[in-house]
C-alpha cells in the first residue's frame, strides 16, 4: 500500500493552481477528500494502476515546484516568526498590524 504524505496536501494548496487539471482533481481525490484508489478510478473511469501512476506523477511534480520555489518552507518560516513575535509583549497597534499580517497571507503552521 503506498502511504498518504500530508505534506502534499499543503503542497496542493500552494502549487495546485500550475498542474494539469487531471492531476489537480486526482491529488484532490485523493488527499482532500480521503477517496481511495478504487473509489477515484470508478470516479474518473480509469484502472487502480492508472490512478496510482497519475498520483504519482503530480507528486512528482509537486516535489519539483517546491524545491526551486520553495514556498511552502517560507510560509512556515513566516507562521513561525508571526507566532513568536505574537508571544511578545507587544503594543495594542503591533499586535493588530502581525495579526494583520498573519491574515492577509493566509498563514498557519504545519
């Protein structure tokens, strides 16, 4: 059986928007809604074996974009940073202006 990765899910939010959308729905399937890969391939219509290849191939993909682009390790590095700055005594307006900040970037540690 080959293990589910969490870290592509995240991967999936950062970098689904430039894969196939073939690839796109099927890493959907498979890591936001949980279906297996019987439950995907009756769904698209292709065998368990194709599914799995496809599967791997936009994980591939993923991997790829994230070591050249690395946006995934920044965001963290950013959530991670906002979090100690938050834990400092901080004025009324500085709070407001990182939790701002953690907002408008959507941010929350894996």
């Amino acid at each position: 059986m080959f293990e589910k990765n969490l870290l592509l899910s995240y991967l999936l939010d950062q970098y689904g928007a430039v894969l196939g959308e073939r690839h796109r729905t099927l890493l959907d399937y498979y890591y936001n809604q949980d279906l297996s890969l019987a439950e995907i391939a009756a769904e698209i219509g292709i065998s368990r074996q194709g599914v799995r290849d496809s599967i791997k191939k936009a994980e591939e993909e993923l991997f790829f974009l994230e070591e050249k682009l690395h946006l995934h390790e920044r965001t963290l590095k950013i959530a991670k940073a906002s979090e100690r700055l938050l834990a400092l005594p901080l004025s009324n307006e500085a709070r407001e202006a990182v939790q701002t900040l953690i907002e408008a970037a959507e941010l929350t540690p894996h």
